[in-house]
C-alpha cells in the first residue's frame, strides 16, 4: 500500500487479525456490495435508459461468461453491446 505509512499498515493488520470470523465475513460482503453498487451505477450513467432488469443483467454479464447469462437469464450479452467473457 504505497499510499499508507508503515505505522498505519502495521495498525490496520493488527486490527485485521483481532476481528472475528464473523467480523472479517461482514467486511468481506461489504466491501464486495460497494463493488457491485460501484458497477451498478457506471452502468446507469452510461446506459441512462436502462431500467433495472437490464442494470441487473449488465452487472451480471461483468463477471459472468455468455454462455451462462444465456442459460440463466436468456440474455446475450454480445447482442447488447455487453462485453463477453
């Protein structure tokens, strides 16, 4: 962490490992729902139109390969200018 003093790092990994389990799961989902907030609303500004099904199927198709958000959802993403994996 190049931004980060070696005091500050040092702190933040001692605080790290005097978390609980259940603690370090809950900072795990949070930070993978800023993640998927993040996606979510690049992909409103970039598609302003897009109800919320679509958002939902855009963010999926981040992460997941054509042939599953075919199979799951009946949605190529090739077909709406969506990256495929």
């Amino acid at each position: 962490m190049a931004d980060t003093s070696e005091k500050a790092f040092a702190k933040l990994v001692e605080l790290q490992r005097n978390m609980t389990p259940g603690e370090k799961l809950a900072m795990v989902l949070h930070g993978s729902e800023m993640l998927l907030r993040a996606d979510r609303d690049r992909i409103r500004r970039q598609y302003p139109n897009a109800g919320e099904r679509e958002v939902f199927l855009r963010a999926a198709a981040m992460r997941l390969t054509r042939e599953t958000m075919i199979g799951a959802y009946g949605w190529d993403p090739e077909a709406h200018d969506q990256r495929s994996r």
